[in-house]
C-alpha cells in the first residue's frame, strides 16, 4: 500500500495551526483527523461550532502522539485538488478524491468508498490479530524447539567428551595421541553444528521481537487511531506480517532446516589395545522432529506451507514470448532448461537435429546441430547439459562451450524425460522405470515405475512424473515409494511437468490446452491457463526456483512464453 505522508508531529511543533495563520503562538491541545489541523482550545470551540466542522471527530493531540509513526503520518486530502479523500482505487493501493478519478485514475475501475472499507474493517483486522497470533505461537514453538536441540546437543558433546576422557586415562600409554586427535574432531563438529543451531535461534528471536512489535502496534491501533487510519494502516501491517510469514516459512524449505544432529563415537570393543591406531569413528547423525504447530482454525490453515500460501494465490503474469522463425522444416520443442546468466535451452525434436539457446528475453543466440534428435534436456552445471536420445536409446552430456558430447549411456528402450537433482540423474527409459546415474554416466539403482510416462521433474528427495493413459500425476520418493498420485479428470494427456515455490506442481495439458497448477500434498488442482489466454500446443515446462519464472514450450508452434508466478 502506498504511503500519504502530512506534517510530522513532534514536541517543538505543538502550535494552533489556524493562530499561526495569525502570527499568533497558542499551544495546540486537539487534533481534527478530517481537517488535519491541530487546534488550540479557543480554535476547537468556534471549530465544533461551525456548521461545516461541527461534526468532525476531534482526537486529545497527547493521544494523537501515541499513534505509531505510519498511522499519524497518514494524509487525509489529496495534495492535487486540496479534497478529503472519499474513495480507494484498488488497483493503485490508495485513497483518492473524486477529481481524481477524472485524472489519475482515470482508467482505474472498481473504486470503493472509504466508509465501505471501514465497515469491512473489523473482520479482517480480527484475521490479522488471528494471524499474527498464530505465526508468534509457531515461531515461539519452533524457539523453543531449537533452544532444547541446543542444549541437548551440547549435553551429548558433554557427556561423550567426559567418555572419551575417561576411556583415555585408561588406556594412556597406547593411545595418548588419539584421544587428542578424536577430541580435536569432536570439537570441529561441535562447532559446526553449535554455530547452525545458534544462527537459527538468533534469526527466530528476531522474528519473535518483529511480531512482538506488529503486535503493539495491533493494539495501539486499536486503543487510538481513527477509522480511516485503522483501514489504510491495517494494509501496512499486512505488508510487514507478510515479509515475516515468508521468513519463517524458509525454514521447511527442502526438509533439512529443523533437523537435530545426534553425534557418537562408534569403536570396535576389546581390539582397541590390540592396535596401533584408535579405532573410533565420529558419526553425524539426522534425525527428523516433528513440531506440533498451532492451526488457526478461523482462517482455515494448514501448518507449515498452507498457511502462508494456498492453490488459489498462484498466479500467472506473462514476463516475455518469443518465435523461433528460421529452421529448415517445422520445429518441434519437446524440451527446455535455464541455463547460466538467465539463458534459455531448447531441444528440437525434429529432423533439424538441433539445440537452441535464447538470452533471457527470448531472443535467438544460436543453434548447436546434433547427430541425433534430443526429445528432453536438463542443465547439470559447469556449462554441462543431459540431453535423452530416444531413437538411439541414449543419453549424453554436451559441454556447450565445445559443443563435444563427454558422456553417452545406452539403453534397451528409447529413454524420454530427464531431470537433475542433488548430483544426480534421474533417466526414464519405456518400460522399465526411473534410472538414478551419477554425472559419469554409471547407474546406481532403478526405480520400478510403469505406464505411459514421458515427463519427469524433481525436488530435494522427491521424483514428479506425468502418465497419461490414464491420466494422472506422480509424487514418490528416491526409492520409488509413491507419497501421493492425483487422478485427472478427461484426456488431457498430461506432458511437461515443474516444481515450483512451496511445492506448487505446474502440468500442461497438451490435448485440452491448459496449464495447471496442483497443491504440494496433491489432494487438489486448477486451472491456470487455457485456450482462452491463448495457449495453443503446450508440451515442456521448466522452473526457475531463484526468480519464480515458469518457461513454457509449445512444440509445433515454436513459441515460448516465459511468465512470473506469483504467490
């Protein structure tokens, strides 16, 4: 919301504005919101007399100071036509008068009266209360998580340095130099994770003092602003209780944040004064905790990602489109990736054998002839991409700056999606599943998954994939276990898949037309794009986590459309 600034009131300005008009130097004692005037007790008396100011509300100018700063500063008349502001353009974020809706916001639709907006007020200033009730409880909760990993951790370090002392003063003699060597160990690891679990806390104590002030300035709202400063200035808390929703939320980001570090020394027992060497292994271990969050009923949210965002605030802004015009018969997109500096890569899957680079407006920078048609691609880094071969029944890594291909894996059976993921490729070849290779091309293990599947994507530990006939969309983990399914409805034959912000899963619909989008826990979808915005042939899509981007290829049109998502 924009902010409208009048004259700062502090302790050396506290003169009647109307008498210093007059040359005249009267302490102020009231403060008229309407007029936004501050008037001494001669002024307010002819002031609540008049016909045109008698049934202004006036405020004590000591309770007027104890408004906070961005709810005092707020401006009641427009500074272009000298009104009081009796309408809110939705579509700037700001009040206005009516002269500026013949001017300013001349093109603006959806104009709403700041008496309707008062009356709506109280609902959502209750929600906001709620809200931010509830996000202090769960920092408060996950506060004091951290705080007892902490001390638990360091009663582990204790207790296993006392250990490793006293099984040193036993066995002296033999092992003096060990025990020095493994403590020096446990100190580094105590470090590390002592200094991650002390950042943690630290953060989270800033959130709670952040909220712990929207809280105050809840209830000096509350206790003292007017009805116009409560509305506008409920926005900016919004604002501000958004940016802290968002921090906090960073924390179940890839599963890994609220993990506690068990640590232990494992040894073979009875061999260790048979040996020159210290036995001993330091071990690290992870172990997940589960947080009981608070839910706030009223609002209908679910801990920890729903709350923040729901499937109906994704939305979808066109950033950029380009047309692929030249080539020597029709393209056909099938696959694309972000590559460094915000570049583009596609792969023709048609008889021009070619892969295509854009900059990052979509504009054409060259094209990178191959022996074979590549149907989908991913970038791996170092200037790397993977590329499936399915007529050759390959993969290859291409080093895009030699355009020499450094690996080539076969298979039995054509291989179609591709994606990367924590150094590692995941492969599907028709028939026989999910291949995980490492980046020299070797295969570490399959993942049994069937049906007519041609798109894969990844997140962290978790495999998305598309199948049609019948129509349905995938979530499983690294050992194929499926973690949810979610069954389409008609014969869309669901193709490109992505991942997304929070887990939000992105899927085209080639036969209907459509781009939706599915929550993280699969139980439920919409549509985000269809024919009716123009969208002909969608066939790949890609995610960029960094900026928020989806990139959407349509095959046989060579267009793409690269759009902002927008939470």
């Amino acid at each position: 919301m924009g902010s409208y600034h009048s004259l700062k009131m502090n302790d050396s300005d506290i003169q009647c504005t109307l008498c210093s008009k007059r040359d005249i130097s009267n302490a102020a004692v009231i403060w008229c919101a309407v007029c936004d005037e501050r008037l001494c007790q001669s002024c307010n008396e002819i002031h609540k007399y008049l016909k045109i100011s008698s049934s202004h509300v006036v405020t004590a100018l000591e309770v007027y100071k104890k408004l906070p700063k961005f709810i005092s500063s707020l401006k009641q008349t427009c500074d272009s036509h000298e009104e009081h502001f009796k309408l809110y353009c939705p579509a700037h974020g700001e009040p206005c008068c009516y002269k500026c809706t013949t001017t300013k916001h001349k093109t603006c639709h959806g104009f709403q009266t700041l008496d309707s907006l008062i009356e709506q007020s109280q609902k959502q200033f209750l929600d906001l209360e709620c809200t931010i009730d509830e996000l202090n409880i769960n920092i408060e909760t996950v506060f004091n998580n951290r705080k007892e990993a902490l001390t638990e951790l360091d009663d582990q370090v204790l207790n296993l340095a006392m250990n490793i002392k006293k099984t040193g003063e036993k066995i002296r003699e033999k092992l003096d130099s060990n025990e020095k060597d493994i403590l020096q160990q446990l100190s580094v690891v105590h470090l590390k994770y002592k200094t991650i679990f002390e950042n943690t806390v630290e953060e989270l104590q800033t959130m709670k003092a952040e909220v712990k002030s929207l809280m105050k300035n809840i209830e000096e709202m509350r206790e003292f602003a007017s009805d116009y400063q409560f509305v506008l200035g409920s926005e900016e808390i919004r604002s501000k209780l958004k940016k802290e929703k968002d921090s906090f939320c960073k924390y179940f980001e890839n599963d890994n944040k609220l993990r506690q570090k068990n640590v232990s020394l494992k040894f073979t027992p009875g061999h260790i004064l048979n040996q020159d060497i210290f036995l001993g292994t330091m071990v690290v271990e992870e172990v997940d905790y589960e947080i009981p969050f608070k839910k706030n009923e009223s609002l209908e949210a679910a801990f920890p990602l729903d709350i923040f965002q729901n499937i109906e605030s994704v939305k979808m802004r066109t950033s950029s489109q380009s047309k692929i015009h030249e080539g020597k018969v029709t393209r056909n997109l099938a696959g694309c990736t972000f590559l460094e500096n915000d570049q583009i890569l596609l792969s023709d899957w048609s008889e021009n054998n070619e892969l295509l680079i854009l900059d990052e407006k979509g504009e054409h920078l060259r094209n990178i002839v191959l022996d074979k048609k590549a149907f989908d691609v991913i970038y791996v880094g170092n200037g790397c991409v993977a590329m499936t071969l399915p007529d050759a029944k390959q993969i290859s890594i291409l080093d895009l700056k030699s355009n020499q291909g450094k690996i080539h894996v076969t298979f039995e059976n054509r291989c179609w999606g591709i994606t990367y993921s924590e150094n590692t490729l995941f492969v599907r070849e028709y028939s026989v599943g999910i291949h995980c290779l490492d980046l020299n091309g070797a295969i570490r293990e399959t993942i049994p998954v069937h049906g007519y599947i041609t798109h894969i994507t990844s997140l962290g530990r978790k495999l998305y994939y598309t199948e049609h006939t019948p129509d349905v969309v995938h979530c499983c983990d690294l050992n194929g276990t499926e973690i949810w399914h979610l069954a389409l409805d008609g014969r869309g034959a669901p193709k490109g898949i992505a991942v997304g912000k929070f887990g939000f899963v992105f899927v085209v619909l080639e036969n209907e037309r459509k781009l939706l989008v599915i929550s993280p826990d699969g139980t439920n979808y919409r549509e985000l794009l269809n024919e009716e915005n123009g969208l002909q042939e969608p066939h790949a899509i890609v995610y960029d986590m960094n900026r928020n981007k989806l990139l959407l290829v349509k095959d046989k049109t060579g267009v793409t459309e690269l759009y902002d998502v927008l939470y």
